[in-house]
C-alpha cells in the first residue's frame, strides 16, 4: 500500500497547489485524454 498512499499525497499536493477540488481535477482528466486521442488520431492520418 505504499505506492497508493504517495499517490493519494501527490494528488492531494498537486490540487492544494493549483487550487483545484478533485471534481475538477476529473474533468481536467478527461478533456486532457480526449485532446490526446484527437491528436494521435490526427498524427496518424485519421483526420
């Protein structure tokens, strides 16, 4: 369990420092992976 609690002090860190709850973090997330995607599949001719 040692790799999960840094994790959760990470996480917990990082939102302190840019001031965001974890309902926006999650959605930050998710807009991040489908700009991602967009971008691989554009980098691979799909678009």
């Amino acid at each position: 369990m040692k790799f999960f609690d840094w994790h959760q002090r990470q996480t917990e860190w990082w939102l302190d420092r840019l001031g965001m709850t974890p309902y926006a973090a999650l959605w930050f997330a998710y807009v991040k992976g489908a700009v991602t995607t967009l971008l691989v599949l554009w980098l691979l001719g799909y678009f």
